[in-house]
C-alpha cells in the first residue's frame, strides 16, 4: 500500500496525512485557523485540513479533538467527491461527528476579498461536495474557511453558508503554541524543516556501518555472565545520551554506535518503550532524531520507530509519520512500525498504545530498573 494515496496500512501515506489527538478548546474561526501551525508543530500551506470537534466543558463551545491534513493536490474534481474514500473513512474511525473545515492557498487572490475569484469559488463548490460527501457517514461539516495564509492579520473568509469573513490573531500567542514553548516544543516554518530533523543523513552512514559490527561484539561480550547488571548499567548510560542530545551536545560516534547494539537487545528496546511515557520521552527523542539521521539501513529502522512510537503516545501525529517513513524505508517489513501505522491510520487514541510501555516497564523490572509510565497525553495538565 502507498501511504500517499490511501489512509491504511503502506509507505507514504504519512508524508501527506497529519494526524494530531490535541484536546484544545477554541473560540472564534480566526483563532482555530491561528492554532493550526501548533497544533501541526509547522505552518500548513496548500492544505485542507479538518479539524474534528467535540463538545468543550464550557457550554455552547467545541474544541478540537484532532487535526488532519491533506494536500491541495490530492483533491478530486469539486462537482463529484473531492475527497479520497480513504480519508473520510479515516475521519469516520475517529468517531468525531463534527467537522470544521480549513483551505490554505496562496494562490488565492485576495483584492478586496475572494467572493468573485475564481478560486474562492472553486473552494466554496469543494466544500459544499465535501460536506455532501460526509453527510452521507452523518459527519456534518459545522463551517469551512479558507485563507492564503496563516498569519497575523491575515484575512479569511467563509466557504459554507452566509458570507462571513475576518482575520487572524498572532498564532504564536494562541494558547496552544504557548503551551508547546512551555514544553520545549518549537514550532517549524515549514513541514520541510521538520522533515530535515529526522532526514538521514549519507554523509556519516559509511562510518557508522564500520562501528557497527565491533559495537555490537563489544555489547554482547560485555553482558555475558553479568547480564542484569550489564542492562542496568546500559539504561543508565542511554538516559546520560538522552540528556546530552537533548541539550545539543555532541555525542562520538563510536558511542552512537554503541547506543545502537543496545538497542537491538530485545529487553533494552522494550525498556526504551516505557521511557516513551515519562518525563524523560523528549530528551530520548532527541537521542531517537539524532541516530534516524546517522544510522544507515537497516538500523534506523529501530530508533525511527522509537520516535514514532514516542511521538504517537504525545499526540504529534505529523513526527510519527515522518518517522514511520524514515522505519518503514529501513525495513519494509518492520512489524513494529507497521502496528504503528495501522494504529495511526485507524485513528487509536494514544492511551490504547500505553500497554507497550507498561509491558517495557515491567521487562526493565525484571533487572532492577523502575520506570513509572504515565500518560503522557495528560502529562502537561498535572
């Protein structure tokens, strides 16, 4: 399967489909659209998005439950179904039964506002098949809007129903982007940038592979008649990795390498998993980025799925694509990257995905390592 063109189990769907369990509440059409580039962690461009509701605590508003991303170029003709099957069955796994819908298009001539352009028109027929197309699953589509930009004062108008228009607030002072600066999550000018933290990178491969196999002697010889204490003493190293990539400090490669023979024992992987669910699951995600981008194939495989995995149980479903393209490139096969991606691509809450790190914790007991797994899509409200 093509993760492009289709939202089940495949390869690229994910470079094209962003997915996001965020729970924020939002008052107003020009602040959902300003939140948009932190909810997505990167500025959205020639996008439709939608952005699935649910009823808020404080009465007679709704907040945003997720966020789904298709490119403009994925879009069939206005006058039949515009959407992929694909993707409305996707939206329809997620059980939301309101949707808010949002066109970004720079090519959208604005003058003095897009009623009469050509392809205000054409957005406002989009929407209207679009809101037919759901009907038929009973999703209603609440309201559509689009814009050539989402920025501060940048103006949008209504694509369903009376003429409504307005402009944006600053999104960098929405209280979603506040909260991801709060939490050491930067937001990226584009998908490009984020792309290129995870990118591999060939330069330093043909090193990396002649660590590896000494490495990996060297990991195996030094467990041998001391194995609880030799998988203490590695989770303790890694977490000392974790803290130094973390803070942009320079790792060896030789330690790179080392960090890498670990990871291919069964029980430092899994213990790996409960550290997704901790206060420490950033840091060791920066450790994760860093080894995707020096490891070649097929040992990116394994940390790639480990930000993936890391990532999905935060709720930053555009990381967890990205990364699942970077595993599943490694290894087409990777059966642990594959449950990922059918769990991304069936809309699972990342709650379902906690037993992995409970499951880790308890093998990382078995050797005298505690971790305590919380939820980490509840973690910043503790």
């Amino acid at each position: 399967m093509n993760f492009e063109d289709i939202c089940a189990v495949g390869r690229n769907l994910f470079s094209s489909k962003e997915f996001d369990t965020m729970a924020h509440t939002l008052t107003d059409p020009g602040a959902l659209i300003a939140a948009l580039p932190a909810i997505f962690g990167f500025t959205p461009v020639r996008s439709l998005i939608f952005a699935g509701m649910a009823a808020s605590d404080q009465p007679g508003m709704l907040k945003v439950d997720w966020a789904l991303r298709v490119g403009l170029d994925e879009l069939g003709p206005a006058t039949t179904d515009p959407l992929p099957q694909s993707r409305v069955r996707f939206c329809e796994s997620t059980g939301s039964r309101v949707l808010v819908l949002v066109v970004v298009d720079d090519r959208l001539a604005i003058g003095d506002g897009p009623r009469f352009t050509d392809r205000h028109k054409q957005f406002r027929r989009t929407a209207a098949a679009v809101e037919a197309q759901f009907a038929v699953h009973r999703i209603t589509v609440r309201a559509a809007f689009d814009c050539q930009a989402i920025t501060v004062g940048a103006p949008w108008w209504s694509l369903l129903g009376p003429q409504r228009h307005g402009t944006m607030p600053d999104p960098t002072d929405s209280a979603i982007a506040m909260e991801r600066v709060l939490y050491g999550q930067p937001l990226h000018r584009s998908r490009d940038e984020l792309v290129a933290l995870v990118a591999p990178d060939p330069e330093i491969h043909d090193q990396m592979a002649q660590l590896l196999p000494s490495a990996r002697r060297a990991y195996q010889t030094a467990a041998v008649g001391r194995a609880d204490d030799h998988h203490r003493e590695t989770i303790e190293w890694i977490s000392g990795c974790f803290q130094t990539a973390d803070r942009g400090g320079e790792i060896p490669l030789h330690d790179l390498a080392m960090v890498t023979a670990a990871l291919c024992d069964d029980l430092v992987f899994n213990t790996m998993l409960a550290v997704a669910a901790t206060r420490n699951a950033r840091a060791a995600e920066s450790l994760w980025a860093l080894l995707a981008r020096a490891l070649p194939a097929p040992f990116r495989a394994v940390p790639a799925s480990l930000l993936a995995f890391s990532t999905y149980l935060r709720g930053y479903g555009v990381l967890t694509a990205i990364s699942l393209d970077i595993a599943l490139d490694a290894v087409p096969n990777d059966p642990f990257a594959l449950e990922i991606a059918r769990a991304l691509d069936s809309a699972v809450h990342p709650s379902e995905l906690l037993a992995c790190a409970h499951h880790g914790a308890e093998i990382a007991a078995t050797f005298g390592v505690h971790i305590e797994v919380t939820d980490p899509m509840h973690a910043n409200d503790q």
